[in-house]
C-alpha cells in the first residue's frame, strides 16, 4: 500500500499554477497530515497540469522518501470502508426542475418528453439549497447511491467553477460527520437494462446529452480525465466497451485522446474489450482543442451531421474485412475467432 495518496474527501485547494481552487493535496495515511500545501495535482489536468509528487518534494527537501505504508493491512482495510447515501435523499431531490438550469437547456435542445425520460432514467437531481445546481448521483450496478456530484450551469448550459459533493455539503452542515466516498461510473445503474455497448465518456452532461443523440449505445461517464480506471470499469468487464475522449492539448503528458488510449491498450492486456474512438480528432480544428470540447459539444455544435453512427478506428478495419469477403463473419461465427486480446469480433 502506497504511504502516499491523493486525499479522498472533496477538499479543493488552491493552485500555485492556475490559483484556482482546484488542487487536491498528498496525504500520508499513516499520520492523516498533508505532505504540503503545494504537494498535490491539479483536477485541471489539461488547462493547468500541475502536478508536485510526494517524491520530488522529498528529493528536493533532501529527506528520505518511503513509498511504502508499514500500517498493518487490517487497518488499512478499515480505512477502505465507505459509505452510501440513502434512497429518500435522492428521491427528494427529483424536483424544482423548472429552475434547474442544465434541465432547461436541454429542453431548449431536445424534445421535452425525451429530456424527462433521460432525466427519469440517470435520476438527474437539483440542489435546492446550492443555487438550483445540477445534482449527478453515483449509482452502481447493486442500486447503492455512491455519491452525488453538484455542479452549477449558466442558463446557457455552460458549467460555472462551482463544483461540490452531497455529503460536503451534509458535513458543512453537520447533517453528518464523516463520509468515505468511493466513486463509480455515472450512469453505471443501467447497465443491465440492455446489452448494448457501453460508451464512456469525460464529464456526465455529455453523457445525457449522448443518450439522448445515439441510444444505440448505454452512456457513463468517468467524472474526470484521470477518472478511467480498472476498478470503476470492473463491473462491465464482460461488456463491449468504447471510449469517447475529449479533445485537449497536449501540454507534455499527452491529449486526451493519447492518454485514454494508453488505459484502453493497458486494461486491454487484463481482458477488458474496448475500443476508442477518434472521430473528434480527425473532424476537430486546432480551435475546438484548445477550448477542450466534447463528442456532445460536436454535435451540437454541427447539428447537420447525423449520428447514425460513430464508431471506432478498429470497427471500420473489421467492416471493410466484411465488404471485402462476407464469408468472414461465417468464419468468426463457426470457429469462434476472437481478435488479439482475446474478445469477440463485433460488426456493428
């Protein structure tokens, strides 16, 4: 177990980079102190990018580095407990959606009844008593409510800096003392409704808004640019899997599109099936990278264009296999063939 891990509650300190409020600091979970008030990495990853590791504030500071913990494994499985919020606290918040500002904009985009079925569907909240912001619950494939997600939209759709949690906001206001959040997918609830293939996205609007463009597909979305992991994909482990990265510059760690793709080959090695799509990176101009936007954004944005289908770079290697030789499906389908990682061979 590593001694040194980026604190779990939702505190946010400010940047020495960018001086937003938006640095989540090391922690040492043998003495719960802060390395440093600037040892942290900025949630910024692609405007901002700072990042200070425990490691290099050591090395310079000419002080003995220890990666390891020496905690006894059975505390630091306490540690590893965390918590759930409660149905009636959702349910309460499904209302006031005349005066939530994101559920206003996609009724000026969409189809009323298609924006309460999506709304209905990903349990959409609003926080009435944090400005009518947008609340995005957490529910995993057991219906536990992992956490809720409050962010603020202009009534333009556009998302403001505020950005909180449901249980910050319960601790500020001593509704309780403590709670150990431990996040998943957004959306990951409805993973069993259907078999489609799951496409994953950066941020939850562009989820909803996704969901409602192309239904061909069941969306989620990660919460964040580093959000991708092994363990938030572990429970559709045995799905078909795209990923759909944000645009992004590339400030020395890589785009978006770079990084997310090093995860799909890594988690591809442990038998995950996904594929990645570079639809934005070829359409995108030098202009929509810089301002960092999404799939939902393109399309919005390019409202002529249709969205029958957005698939990916290897899909198209494996229709064009099909056009070429229809008997190959056949061939799949009698031998069982399976492409190099070991998963089926989709023609979608």
């Amino acid at each position: 177990m590593y001694r040194y891990i980026l604190h779990k509650k939702s505190i946010k300190h400010k940047c020495p980079r960018c001086n937003q409020r938006r640095l989540v600091r090391y922690i040492d979970i043998e003495t719960d102190i802060f390395v440093s008030p600037n040892v942290g990495r900025c949630d910024r990853e692609i405007n901002c990018g700072y990042h200070y590791p425990p490691k290099l504030f050591f090395q310079e500071n000419n002080q003995d580095y220890v990666a390891i913990s020496n905690e006894p494994l059975y505390s630091l499985s306490k540690k590893k407990e965390h918590d759930y919020h409660a149905l009636e606290l959702l349910n309460s918040t499904l209302v006031n959606f005349d005066k939530n500002n994101f559920v206003q904009f996609l009724k000026s985009k969409f189809d009323n009844e298609m924006v309460d079925k999506m709304v209905s569907d990903y349990k959409i909240g609003t926080a009435i008593n944090n400005y009518f912001g947008t609340i995005f619950w957490q529910i995993d494939n057991t219906k536990k409510i992992r956490g809720g997600k409050i962010i603020n939209y202009e009534v333009s759709g556009k998302r403001t800096k505020y950005i909180n949690w449901i249980h910050a906001t319960q601790i500020k206001n001593r509704v309780i003392e403590k709670f150990n959040l431990n996040q998943c997918l957004f959306g990951l609830h409805l993973m069993n409704r259907s078999s489609k293939t799951i496409a994953i996205v950066e941020s939850e609007k562009t989820a909803c808004i996704m969901s409602m463009l192309f239904n061909k597909y069941e969306w989620m979305a990660t919460g964040s640019l580093m959000g991708l992991n092994q363990i938030k994909l572990d429970p559709i482990k045995h799905r078909a899997i795209i990923l759909y990265p944000d645009l992004g510059i590339d400030t020395g760690k890589g785009t978006p599109f770079m990084l997310w793709k090093q995860k799909r080959d890594a988690l591809n090695k442990l038998g995950f099936d996904i594929e990645i799509s570079d639809l934005l990176e070829q359409k995108a101009i030098d202009f929509d990278k810089r301002k960092g936007l999404d799939i939902a954004d393109y399309f919005i944005d390019h409202p002529k264009e249709k969205t029958k289908r957005i698939k990916s770079t290897q899909n198209d290697a494996h229709m064009k296999l099909y056009m070429k030789n229809k008997k190959l499906k056949t061939l799949i389908d009698v031998f069982d063939l399976t492409n190099l990682n070991g998963n089926d061979i989709k023609f979608q």
